[in-house]
C-alpha cells in the first residue's frame, strides 16, 4: 500500500481528507457518548448494566480504537505527503 501512496501523490491526499474527516467525526461522537454513559451511571448507579449499559461502554471503547485508526492512517499519508514534498517530488520507493 505504501507504494501506491508514494507513487500517486492525489490519491494520498484523498485518502488523508477521508481519514481526517473520519476521525473527526468518530471522535467528536464518542465524546458526546461517552459523556452520556458516565451520567447514565451517575444518575442510575449499577441498575444500568441490566439496561445495556456496560455493553454500551464496550461498543464506545472499540470505536475508540477504531477512531485510533482513522488517526493513524491519517497520520500515514500525511507522512507520505510530507516526505515527497521535501524530496522535490522524487521518489525513491
């Protein structure tokens, strides 16, 4: 994969703006509900894991993880990019 990310620069730069934009909503989402779980347990107590909750909290923190990746193919093609702007457009891969 790498190679095709080094070797077309604009595909690169699409799919950074399509991890970017997919992180940042992943993220600002699981704010909210993480924020709204924790007060469901503060308001309810433990009564809530009966309701789903605990599954809840499980699901938000694998779309943790999944907005972990986002970032970090984010953060992939941003490198790329950054490398072949610095070598002049060259590439040496």
């Amino acid at each position: 994969m790498m190679k095709v990310l080094f070797k077309h620069e604009w595909i690169t730069f699409i799919w950074m703006g399509v991890f970017f934009v997919a992180f940042g909503v992943s993220s600002l989402n699981l704010f909210m509900l993480f924020k709204a779980n924790f007060d469901l347990y503060l308001e309810h107590g433990a009564m809530v894991i009966d309701d789903g909750a605990l599954r809840q909290l499980l699901e938000l923190i694998a779309y943790g993880y999944l907005s972990l990746l986002f970032y970090l193919l984010f953060k992939a093609c941003e490198r790329v990019l950054v490398e072949r702007l610095t070598q002049g457009g060259r590439s040496e891969r």
